[in-house]
C-alpha cells in the first residue's frame, strides 16, 4: 500500500528541536495505536492571537494538516474552544471535525446536528445581570456576553491597560462566583465569567467515554486546558504550548503555537508508518 501525501514539513533539524518538549512515549504509542482522539484548543494553539477575533486563523501550514488528518482512518479530531461552535465551523471552513464549542457546553459530532447542554435559568440570569453590572464603566464595549459565559477581551492593549481591566472586572465579577454557580479564569487575553458545571475537561471526558480511543493527547495553551490535562491523568498526554515557565498537568511542551504544524506532520507520520486498520492489506 502507498504512502499518503501530506504537505512537507521543515528539515528534520527543525522538527527535532521544536519538537524536543513532546514526551517520546506519544510518538511510540501513536504508532501502534489503532484508535487515537486528538483534541487541540484554538485560540493560541491552532490560530495565533489576534486584537480582533474574527481575524484569528490557523496559517495554511496548519490548515492543510489538519486536512490531511481528516481522512486519517486511525484519527479523530476534536477542536475544542471557548467560542462558539459555529463559529469555530466558519473560520476552519470547509472542514467537518468533531467539534466542542463554549468549554464543553455545545458540541457537534461530523454531520449531526449542535447539541447544546442546558444551562441552569439562574446561572444565565446570574451572567446577564453580571453584564448589567459592567454597564456604564470604562471598559470600552470590550465585554462578550456568550450563552454559557462572560467575557472581557484584553487583546492588543498595553500589559498595564490590560492588567488594570481585568482587575477592574475580578473585583466586579468575583462576588458572582459566590452567588451562583460561576467560576472565573485568567485567559490569554482577558478575563472570563462562566457556567461552572461543565468545562473542557467534562467535555474531553465524555468523549473518551464515546470514543474509546487507544491514546487520547490533548493540545492547548490556556489556563481553561488545565480543566482537560486534569482528567487527562497518566492515561492521556497533555502538551501545553508555550514555554513561559507556567506551571501546568500537562506532560509536554511546545514551545509556541508555530510549532503546532510541525506536530501535526510528526503525528501523520507517525500514524503512516504505524499500524494498519484492520482488514487493511498491503
């Protein structure tokens, strides 16, 4: 049987040095593994930073990997985000993956219909009067009221405006986490109010339970990955990307998100040279 074609990567010097973070134990299970579920966070794993969030995509290196991996047979992908599924749809158009939207409260497996996990009336009145709350203050039409969550985008201002917004917004929203079932988390980019009951760990769990994955290897760069590299546990490789001395769960490294396609054509080609499907022949 033939080698699948994949977009070439950079020289095999490159690769091993961005690379050298990812424990080697994911590469050999990979290889023989007959099942794996891939699960990558978007904002600042697959797509760099942006001020303004519709601009964030994944460069065409990413894109075209991704690609490749859809019609790998022995992986599922799930993108798994804060942000909404159908938005997640239209900036990785035309592809159909499995798709985890909002920290696990909505998900679209390929060609069904978005499920959406109900979200208790109190904890949508507790968010919509948490935004009331923000309303006339000084922070310049920055706050997303989501279904599940509340936002406040700090992206593309100076630390110490973006320092001083989120303190603003933790001394507002902070009392809300006391009065009903909401967390608040630190982002790459802000500050965000939301439903407490489900979050990407949750959500990486109940596929695992659908799915049965031999590995299952979860990707991301956010504080709110933390919730996934938990349930995770020794079973799962969790690789954080961005080397800045967090502490993290997570079992590996990369040092950036533009290390992430370099990863993605190790992972295709660790899958090509592993095991084949059953009842493949040669």
């Amino acid at each position: 049987m033939p080698l699948r074609e994949f977009p070439r990567g950079p020289t095999t010097t490159t690769v091993t040095t961005t690379l050298a973070g990812v424990p080697t134990e994911l590469w050999d299970r990979l290889h023989v593994a007959r099942g794996a579920l891939l699960l990558l966070d978007y904002d600042g794993t697959l797509a760099p930073f942006q001020s303004a969030r519709h601009r964030a995509v994944p460069p065409e290196s990413t894109r075209s990997r991704l690609a490749a991996l859809e019609r790998e047979a022995r992986t599922q992908v799930a993108i798994v985000s804060g942000r909404p599924v159908r938005e997640l749809e239209t900036l990785l158009a035309p592809l159909t993956l499995h798709w985890v939207g909002e920290h696990g409260w909505e998900e679209r497996a390929p060609e069904r219909p978005i499920v959406e996990h109900s979200l208790p009336s109190e904890v949508r009145a507790a968010l919509e009067q948490a935004l009331d709350e923000t309303r006339g203050r000084s922070f310049g039409g920055r706050v997303e009221l989501k279904r599940t969550g509340l936002v406040l985008h700090t992206r593309g201002l100076f630390p110490e405006s973006d320092e001083a917004l989120c303190r603003a917004a933790e001394a507002l929203w902070r009392p809300w986490t006391e009065r009903a079932a909401l967390r608040l988390d630190r982002t790459n980019g802000g500050l965000e109010l939301r439903a407490r009951e489900r979050d990407k760990g949750t959500a990486l769990r109940d596929l695992v339970a659908r799915l049965s994955p031999d590995l299952v290897v979860y990707v991301g760069d956010d504080e709110t990955d933390e919730d996934a590299f938990r349930v995770l546990g020794e079973n799962g490789i969790g690789i954080r990307v961005g080397d800045d001395g967090r502490t993290t769960l997570a079992r590996g490294i990369l040092p950036s998100a533009t290390a992430v396609p370099d990863f993605l054509s190790r992972w295709l080609e660790a899958q090509t040279a592993g095991v084949r499907p059953s009842g493949a022949t040669a």
